[in-house]
C-alpha cells in the first residue's frame, strides 16, 4: 500500500514537470478588504505565532531544528518577567511547515555565502514576521471566485479581496504568502499560465541595444530615452523630523513610526510601477542586448543617491532574471569611448555628452554606447541581417505605439527621441 502510493506521487511530480514546461509562474497581489477591528487582531495573531515559532526553534536551534519541529505547539518566549510559555493555536500545521522550511532555507543561503568566501555569522532574533506562507490551494487557502473572498485554514470566516479579476481562468494555482504590509493585509497568490497567454501586446520585430546612466536612465540604440527619478518627499522628511521628538516606544512614536512606513511604501510602490513598465516595453522587442554593469559601484560611488532614487539595480536584476531573450555584453567590453561608426577610440570626459569623431559621425554620447553594445552582443550572429533590419536605428510607429501605451501613462516617467531632428516626445 505504501509503495503504490509513494510511486503515485512520483508519477504525479513526473506530470506536473512536464506541464510546467510549457507554463510560466505568475504572482498576483490580492488585498483583504472590509477588516473589522476583531479581524486585524485575529490575523495579527498569526504573525506573533509565527515569530514566536521562528524565535523559539532559533534559540536551541540544533536541538529543536529537524523535520518534526512543525508539531511544536508551546513555545517559550522571554518577557520581562522572565521566560513564559505561549500556545501556538492559529497556526495551522502546514504554516507551521512553511516557517520550519524558511529557517532551513536561511541557514542553506548562509552556507552557500560562507562557501563563496564570505564572512557570516548565525541566525538572529526577529522583532516581528510579516510574511507567512500558505503552501497547499484548496487546503492551507481557499479561492472562492463567485463571491470575491479567499479563506485562509483555521480561521472561520472568508475575507473579501480586491484584485481577484487579475488570475485568468485557465491559470493553474499554487502556493500562495500572507503578507502584513503598513497599508493592509495581502494574499500573494503563485499561478502558472500558458506560455501563449503571456506574450506581450506589441511585439516589435527587432533587436535592441540598452545603456544605462545616470543623467538618463535608458538609452536605446535607436535614440529613445527614458528618465526618471523618484526621490523622498516632503513628507517623508517631516515625518523624519516628527519621529525625532516623540518619546520611543510610546503610543505618539508608534503612530509616526506607521505613518512612516506607509510613506516609504507609497515611494516603493512607484519606483516598482516604473521597473515593471520598463520591463515590460523592453519584453516587446525581439532581442534586448545590455551591458553586465557593476550598478552597485556607482551605488557606492558619486550617485548613490541617484542610483538609489531610480532604481535602476532592480530592472537589471529583473531583466537578468526574468527576460529569455537578454544577451548580456561583458563590462570590460569598451563602449562608450569607441566610435559607434569607424571603431576609433576617443578621448572623451565626463562632461562631454555629443560624441564628435574624425570620420564625421556626431552623435549622442549614450546613443553611441547603446549602438556598441548591439554590435558586441550580436557579434557572433550568423544571420546579422535578421537581427539588425534596415530600420534598426529609428524610430517606427509599433514602437511609438507601445511606449506611449506602456510608458506614457505613468506621470513620473519622461520618453524622448533622439533619432530625429526636432522630434517631439513620445509620452
């Protein structure tokens, strides 16, 4: 009986391989909606479980950590009256195997960085949990999509959420994260979706070649620039100020301190729509070719605060990670200096930004470098025709069209083009 459910399983795992090579894993955010006062309390608790979960396997962690630690159901906590001991009680079990996993996890991610020669200490203490994770549909979570409510296992009553309409219906659903963020609670759900219903609405039958900078954030090689720039507000600073003169760990502070954290995560939120945005106009394209630059360099250099206010290190993550059609050009290949047209390296400055060169070629400084690094990733093409179409350096109206779609609707980006003489903006 055994062995005939344990090859079941196998021949269950053998299909669901199959199937996901022809999916594509997608996470759709859902928001609980309409809390009362006894519900925030109810899920707050789940979050106080977890860390006290966590804490406790922590502190004797070579003793209590193995594969039966999820059935722990008393934990001691230390108080300022000394050690307590604590129920576990709306935990479920497969939560309570979700947080055993992350310490395993954590402790892995610790080996592999020692293994590279880093300097790594141990596991800490956490102050608070705000991520718990609900591994099994249709029994840790339940999706009722009729009634627009989730239900989560051992709490009776089903939430309402906002965002249902975003899973498709032929989306197949997996796991799934509870998320306690300053502006609400979250349910992260992880869907898989055909790879055919995840193509881009334009697709635009060319390669393209990608600097970033500082002053402009994405050059194209065909003259398009995108900026911009999300730094702290005003808000923000007042807030930082307010925070200041309130007495620590009083009720005032902690106020300030939520107010706080809302304010980071609006600016957050923006700078995430942005990389999202850019992603997906470059997903548009045939080919995208990019250099491996050292972003954290010139994080750590002159424009941190730039680097920082844009974001930029998060769409070169995201593209590395996320885009199948990147070619990546090493960062020791000369881009900038070389004359885009004859080869020549130039004597160029900081300063210079129009790239003047000897066989007449004058041109943007960073259009230039977008160009070299087009040429340096197709380079090893058979069919270089293919890839670099006769249009390759202007403009064409698809890509006007998808860059005021995808682009144009956010306030905080700037599109212009360089191709043309006198052109106008594309937002």
């Amino acid at each position: 009986m055994k062995q005939s459910k344990i090859k079941k399983i196998k021949e269950t795992l053998k299909k669901t391989r199959e199937r996901r090579k022809h999916q594509t894993p997608c996470v759709y955010q859902l928001k609980l909606q309409d809390l009362s006062t006894k519900d925030k309390e109810l899920l707050d608790r789940l979050f106080i479980e977890a860390k006290w979960l966590y804490n406790y396997i922590i502190a004797d962690i070579f003793t209590r950590l193995n594969n039966q630690s999820w059935k722990f159901q008393h934990v001691e906590i230390k108080t300022p009256n000394g050690l307590e001991k604590r129920i576990i009680k709306n935990l479920s079990s497969q939560m309570r195997r979700g947080i055993v996993e992350r310490i395993f996890q954590n402790l892995k991610a610790l080996k592999e960085a020692k293994n590279k020669g880093y300097k790594v200490g141990k596991l800490n203490f956490v102050s608070e949990v705000n991520s718990i994770p609900l591994p099994q549909y249709n029994n840790t979570y339940k999706i009722f999509r009729e009634q627009n409510r989730i239900k989560i296992q051992k709490i009776k009553k089903t939430f309402r959420v906002l965002g249902l309409h975003q899973i498709p219906e032929n989306a197949e659903i997996a796991n799934a994260h509870l998320i306690r963020k300053p502006s609400g609670y979250y349910v992260y759900v992880t869907c898989f979706i055909p790879k055919e219903d995840n193509k881009p609405k334009f697709e635009i039958d060319k390669s393209i070649g990608v600097d970033f900078g500082i002053k402009n954030q994405l050059t194209l090689s065909n003259g398009v620039k995108i900026e911009w720039l999300v730094s702290d507000t005003k808000r923000l600073k007042r807030l930082h100020r307010e925070l200041s003169r309130r007495k620590r760990r009083g009720k005032n502070y902690r106020k300030t301190q939520h107010k706080l954290r809302r304010e980071y995560e609006r600016i957050s939120n923006i700078r995430k729509d942005i990389q999202n945005r850019v992603f997906s106009f470059l997903k548009c394209y045939n080919r995208v070719i990019i250099q491996d630059e050292n972003i954290k360099g010139w994080y750590s250099g002159w424009f941190g605060k730039q680097v920082h206010s844009t974001g930029i290190g998060g769409i070169t993550s995201r593209l590395k990670h996320g885009l199948e059609t990147l070619i990546l050009v090493d960062k020791f290949e000369t881009t900038t200096k070389k004359c885009s047209n004859c080869g020549r390296l130039l004597n160029l400055r900081l300063g210079d930004r129009v790239i003047k060169c000897k066989c007449g070629l004058v041109i943007d400084r960073d259009q230039n470098a977008a160009i070299n690094i087009i040429k340096s990733g197709l380079k090893g093409e058979t069919t270089p025709l293919t890839n670099l179409p006769l249009d390759w350096r202007e403009v064409t109206p698809v890509e006007r069209k998808a860059a005021a779609r995808i682009l144009g609707k956010s306030p905080y980006i700037r599109v212009s083009c360089l191709a043309e003489a006198g052109s106008p903006s594309l937002q």
